[in-house]
C-alpha cells in the first residue's frame, strides 16, 4: 500500500523497520515517531518468528511470520 503521499518505499524497505525512521519527511510534522514498525518487528522476533516488507511495481506489501506451536 503507499503512503499518505502516494509514493512507494523502494528505496526505504531495508531502512523502514528501524526505531524513528521515517520515509516521507511530511510525516515529521503529524505526531508520528517512527516506532510502530520497528515495535512490530520487535514483538515478531520475540515470538520467534519475523516480519518484513517488499515492494514490487508500487505495489507495497507487509508480510508478519511466526511460528506454530
């Protein structure tokens, strides 16, 4: 899905899941700190599992695994 702004994050998806990184500079202004990916990814991999995202011809997709017990 793209932002806000319409814009993609090719070039951002190795960077999105780190603490206070924010792709779109706009986003600096609405109360928004950059957390809740990299929460996100914290909680998966404390469940064992992982989470990550790919973007392929604008077409932005999350994808959460974890294990089965």
């Amino acid at each position: 899905m793209a932002g806000q702004c319409g814009c993609t994050f090719t070039l951002y998806v190795d960077d999105i899941f780190k603490r206070f990184y924010r792709t779109d500079p706009a986003h600096h202004r609405n109360g928004s700190y950059g957390l809740g990916l990299a929460i996100a990814a914290g909680v998966a991999e404390q469940h064992g599992g992982k989470v990550w995202a790919e973007s392929i011809a604008g077409v932005n997709t999350f994808y959460l695994e974890l294990k089965t017990v």
